[in-house]
C-alpha cells in the first residue's frame, strides 16, 4: 500500500550533516522534494543544503540538538513557517557507543538513549500536533540491526535501537485511523562516520580484529558461519529510505539477506547464536586487549 504527498513534499532529516542522512537529502535533491536538513554542525549542514539547491532541490539548514526538546520543536516549527507544512519527518539521528556494560559510563548511557531515543518523542510529537488534524504524514525512524538482534561491546547502542523499533510499534498502533503511518528502517554497516564518531572511542579497530579472529576461531570450533552481509555505500541505503517514503509497510530492511538473518534470530535464536557466538568470543578478546593497553 501507498500514500502520496503531492509533487513537493516537506521532509524533514535529522542526521543530515554526514553520513545516511547527507545522502538521503543527495538523493530526494532532484525529485522536487522540499528538506529541512537538521543537525549541530552548521557549517556542515550549510555545504549541504547548498549542494542541494545546486542539484535544483530546495533546502533549509537548520542547526539543532535533538537531544534538546525545545530545539526540535523549534525546528518542526520553522519547517512548517517556511513551508506550510510537513509531510514526512525522517529520524535518522544517531550514535553508537564502544563499551561493554560493565564499564558503561553513566553520561554515555544517558547519552546514547537521549539522541537515539528520547530524541524520536520530541521531532515525533511535534510533527504529529501538525500532522494528525490533516489526516496524513509519515514518520520514519533510522534503526539498525542492532534494534533486532543482540551484539556484543556496545549494549547501550543495542538497547536503544531495539527502543527505536518498539517506539515505532507502538507509534503505529496509537496512529491507527489517523491516516498517518510510520516506518521503522533497519541498516546493518554503512560506510560512514558512525563506527569513529562511536562515544567510547571509534570501533573500527575492533570489528577489523573480530572479523578475522571470529572466523579463525568458528573454524576451530568447527561453526556454521552467519550468512555474509555486505557493507554498503550511504547513497545505496539513502536509496531504500527514499524509497520507503510513502510506504506502509511497517520495517524495511536496507541490506540483501539482512531479513533472513533477523528472521532466522527471531525463530532460533539459540542457533543463531552458535554461529555468531565465535565472533562475540573475539570482539571481548579484542575489547580486552584494547583495554590493557590503556591505563586506567
Ligand atoms: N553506519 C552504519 O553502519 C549504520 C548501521 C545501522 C544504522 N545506522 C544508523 O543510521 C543513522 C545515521 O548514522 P550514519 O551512519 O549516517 O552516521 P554519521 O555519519 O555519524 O551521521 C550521524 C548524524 O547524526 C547527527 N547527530 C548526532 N548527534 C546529534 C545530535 N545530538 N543532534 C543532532 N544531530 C545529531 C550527526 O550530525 P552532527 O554531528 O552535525 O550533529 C550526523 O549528521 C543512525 O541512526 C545510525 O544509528 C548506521
């Protein structure tokens, strides 16, 4: 099923300084779509939203914290004075953390939760006092694997995206008969600065090093490995949210195989978790060796 919002809708990306949300803007430049672009870095942001206008689209900067409430309402708010309404709110905003639980810090816990999920309620609501009188409008909120499927070294991330993916469930359910719907985008690894923008320090080191010894150890161990999943370009998944506005189906998965894979958890988990468990053995190898290294 569909919903179409005209030949110019109003779209609103948070995360759109860099990354899936800098491509997502790239991408619905040329097809007449008006975007208001939101993030902290301005400059950024300004470089964007003049690419943008290059490629014959329409943009607004608009520099905010979504962590900070009353910073995404003022943005909801100048979308809609600038454009007279808004028709699609893309919660792409987000951050990884590289901690194990027991040495989570406190500030990045709070942290990981404030721009990964308390920040959904605050563009969310905003849209929807707007949005619900008209009777239409979609919410599509970024969430990735890790709102689906259980990893190791970064549970705050882990927790917040599968907050992500109920958020979204219960969004659908309270949106019923409004005419509104909502859209839950599950990724799995993109090219961008997500694993080195990580709080707790970048992650690339420790995926390289769980990569190679997970698969060295599930030989030794005589393991079934997990299905591959390829890594894809931002612009290959901006693709598939551009694709999903207007879209009623309830998650879509950005990635080839990524379905089977969640689906094959969901049903099994304990099997599931025999392939992967090789390389959870190794990312605490590495996340330990890191650890050493650095004094405390
Ligand atoms: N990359 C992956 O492998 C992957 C996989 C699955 C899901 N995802 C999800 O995809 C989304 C986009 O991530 P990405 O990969 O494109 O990473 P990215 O390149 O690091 O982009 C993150 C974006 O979020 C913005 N942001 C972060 N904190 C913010 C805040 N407090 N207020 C406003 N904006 C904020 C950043 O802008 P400023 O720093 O300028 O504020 C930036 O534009 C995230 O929700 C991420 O969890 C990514």
């Amino acid at each position: 099923m569909s919903q179409t919002f005209g030949a110019s809708p109003v779209i609103l990306i948070t995360g759109a300084s860099s990354g899936i949300g800098r491509a997502l803007a790239f991408r619905l430049a040329p097809s007449g779509a008006r975007l208001a672009l939101v993030a902290r870095r301005a400059p950024l942001l300004a470089e964007v939203a003049s690419e943008v206008e290059a490629a014959g689209g329409t943009a607004l900067p608009l520099a905010c914290d979504v962590t900070i409430r009353e910073q995404v309402e003022g943005a909801v708010a100048e979308t809609i004075a600038r454009f007279g309404q808004l028709h699609v709110l893309v919660n792409n905003a987000g951050r990884g953390n590289n901690a194990y639980i027991h040495d989570t810090p406190q500030d990045q816990l709070e942290s990981i939760f404030r721009v990964n999920v308390f920040s959904l309620w605050y563009g969310t609501a905003a849209a929807l006092r707007h949005m619900v009188p008209l009777g239409r409008g979609q919410i599509v909120n970024v969430a990735s694997v890790a709102g689906k499927i259980g990893f190791p070294g970064n549970a705050a991330y882990v927790a917040a995206k599968h907050a992500t993916v109920g958020f979204t469930r219960a969004l659908r359910a309270e949106l019923a008969g409004t005419g509104v719907i909502a859209t839950t985008i599950i990724a799995a690894g993109t090219l961008t600065d997500w694993a080195i923008a990580a709080e707790g320090g970048p992650m690339l080191e420790l995926f390289d090093y769980e990569r190679e010894r997970g698969s060295q150890l599930a030989q030794q161990m005589n393991r079934e490995l997990p299905p591959p999943l390829p890594l894809l370009t931002a612009d290959s998944v901006a693709s598939e949210i551009a694709n999903s506005i207007g879209d009623t189906t309830p998650e879509i998965y950005t990635h080839p195989g990524l379905r089977d894979w969640v689906l094959e958890y969901e049903t099994d988990q304990e099997s599931a978790e025999q392939k992967l468990e090789p390389f959870w053995i190794a990312n605490r190898e590495g996340y330990e060796r890191k650890a050493s290294k650095i004094p405390s």
